[in-house]
C-alpha cells in the first residue's frame, strides 16, 4: 500500500474507534490505544484538535504522556511560535520543519536509552 492509503486507513480507523468509545462510554471517555499482534496505535488529541499517532511494539505500556510532552515540548515550541511555520498541513503533509524533526529524533533516542536504564 502506499503511505497515502495506509494514512487514510489509519485515520478511519481512528475516527470510528473513537466515535464508538464516545458513544459507548460517554462524552467523557477517550480513546487511547489499540493493540494488533503486529503493533500497537497510541493516539494523543491537543485541545486545539491536533492529533498526534505513534505506532510502537505490541508490549510497549501507554505512551500518552510522551505524546503530551512531544506536543507541549516540541510542537509548541518549534512550530506553533514559529512565525515561519505553516499553520496547515495540507493532504498528509506533514510538519515540514528541521527543529521539531530533529528535537522529535533526539527526544526519541533520549526516550529509549532512558527507558533501557529504568526510565520512562
């Protein structure tokens, strides 16, 4: 499949998924996470919409709150308060922006060496 296929696959699912949370559970339950045997799907939403995926290992725990951290930390920071930064991301995409890029990698290998010695 194409990356454009497997976005809009993604997003699908996601969009019912969290519909049948809400609507099973109440207008206060979130949808968080779902697991396959291949990989698992954590889903953070901003409270401006922006909804942030990260797709890990099967055995990897809740990832919410490093989604929260690499919106409050990073995309605040390197795109909402750069004056240069596009304020659509139009058709998939994406944030076209080296800072949020690289800082999203350093973050991640951080993030995975930390957990390796009992962290995150």
């Amino acid at each position: 499949m194409k990356a454009e296929d497997d976005a809009k696959l993604i997003f699908g699912t996601i969009f019912s998924l969290r519909r049948m949370a809400r609507q099973l559970g109440g207008k206060d339950d979130q949808f968080l996470s779902y697991r396959t045997g291949e990989y698992k799907l954590h889903y953070f939403e901003t409270p401006t919409q922006l909804k942030l995926v990260m797709l890990t290992d099967t055995n990897v725990g809740n990832m919410r709150t490093v989604l929260y951290q690499i919106w409050a930390t990073l995309y605040v920071e390197f795109v909402v308060k750069s004056p240069l930064a596009p304020t659509e991301h139009p058709r998939g995409v994406g944030v076209a922006n080296e800072l949020f890029e690289g800082g999203l990698e350093s973050f991640m290998v951080y993030s995975k060496s930390d957990r390796a010695v009992g962290g995150i």
